[in-house]
C-alpha cells in the first residue's frame, strides 16, 4: 500500500483527524500490523521502550501498555525478561482482539486515554510505544494516564519527534511539574534499515522516550 507497509500505512495512520478515523483504520490494520507493517519496517519502538523501562527498574507491580495495539510493547518486555503483570488499553477492539492471542497481558480494556480511565488496578509501571504521535494523542492523555498509576509509578512513553513541538509535550510535561519529577529522555531510531525500502518517506522518523516518575 502506498505511504506505508501493509494496509492501514503509516501515512493514513499520521493522518487521521478523528477517533472514527482511527478506528476504521485499526480496523482494517489489525490483521496485517505485525507481519505486514512491523516486520516489514524492522519496527524497532517497542522494544527501546521495553528496554528503558527495564533499565529505570522493573517495578513491583502491574504495568499498564497504553494504546497497546496488537501487543507487540508487551511482548518485547516478555522478550527482556519481565514476567510480572501487564495489562493493555487500547481504543480499537481489532488491535485488541490481535493482542489477546499472545498470552502476554493479564487483562485488556478498550477505552480512550485521552478521557478518565476507570481501570480497576492502581498501576506501579506505563508503557506506551507508538501512541504518543501525529493523529492519534497528544498530552492531553497525561492526566488520565498518571490518574491511574501509584504514587513512584514509572512511565515510559514514547513521543513522535514530528509532534514534540506542535504537540505541546514540553510544556505539558512542565505544567505537571507537582505530579512528575523531571523526565529523562532519550531519542531513538522508530525503524530499522529495511524500512528505507518499504516506506521511504517514514523510514527516518525518530521517537522522544520520556521516563517519568510520578511523584510519591
Ligand atoms: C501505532 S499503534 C501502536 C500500537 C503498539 N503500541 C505498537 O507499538 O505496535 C497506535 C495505537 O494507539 C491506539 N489509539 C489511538 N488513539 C487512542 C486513544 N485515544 N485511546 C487509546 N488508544 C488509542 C490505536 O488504536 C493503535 O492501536
């Protein structure tokens, strides 16, 4: 498909002006997404961000993947090593229904986290690989997602480079100076070097990893 390996694309998926936009596109994204889009782009995201999250420490407790998709954050923190429980948010029931056939999330909730989220659990650890970017959310999910977390939760969320400016993400993350400590950052590479000949237009874009610790 044009602007993006596999149906769905990385062109319409930036595109997206609505949340009845994003789920049809989900919709018919979920089935192809892993082979047809993350294998072709050597979709690297998931796994730096199961990595730092490792690094800053694996908490004591479950951990929530926000905007989860076909679960491929969770299963790349299988792949590290952490065995504890993670459960998976998501707005598309397709990506959904693709992620419960891993066996790697406890439990899965469909649900938009740029609302109040009414998830049972008080969360010790967030992860979130390729949520935060263009036509899908922006910071106003912040508030949301830290409502849900435990005092020294530690969230690892990775932030599209095109959307750091004009999404606002410094100053929102300096708004809620009272609720998280300063992040960390680091900037990675989105795709591996197969991605040059699937998607060319796509095949450099870069991602912020923000870890960040909700205050006690
Ligand atoms: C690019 S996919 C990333 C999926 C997965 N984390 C990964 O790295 O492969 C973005 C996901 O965000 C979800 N999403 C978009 N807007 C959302 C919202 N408002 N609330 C929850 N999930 C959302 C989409 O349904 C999609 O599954």
């Amino acid at each position: 498909m044009a602007g993006g390996a596999g149906q769905g694309g990385l062109a319409g998926a930036y595109a997206l002006d609505g949340q009845d936009a994003c789920l049809r596109l989900y919709a018919d994204w979920a089935q192809s997404y892993d082979a047809g889009f993350a294998a072709a782009m050597e979709y690297r995201l998931p796994a730096h961000v199961a990595a730092a999250f490792l690094a800053a420490g694996p908490p004591a407790g479950p951990v929530l993947d926000v905007g989860a998709g076909t679960g491929l954050c969770a299963a790349a923190l299988r792949a590290q090593g952490f065995a504890g429980p993670i459960d998976g948010v998501d707005l598309s029931q397709e990506m959904l229904d693709v992620a419960a056939t891993k066996g790697v999330y406890r439990a899965l909730y469909r649900a938009d986290v740029t609302r109040p989220l009414n998830l049972p659990e008080g969360y010790a650890g967030v992860v979130s690989a390729g949520t935060f970017t263009s036509g899908h959310v922006g910071p106003e999910a912040l508030d949301p997602i830290l409502d849900c977390t435990r005092p020294g939760a530690c969230l690892v969320l990775s932030v599209n480079l095109r959307v750091w400016e004009g999404g606002g993400f410094a100053d929102a993350l300096a708004a809620r100076a009272d609720r998280i400590e300063a992040p960390q950052m680091i900037d990675v590479a989105i795709y591996g070097p197969a991605a040059a000949q699937a998607d060319p237009a796509h095949a450099a874009d870069r991602a912020r990893i923000l870890i960040l610790r909700r205050r006690g």
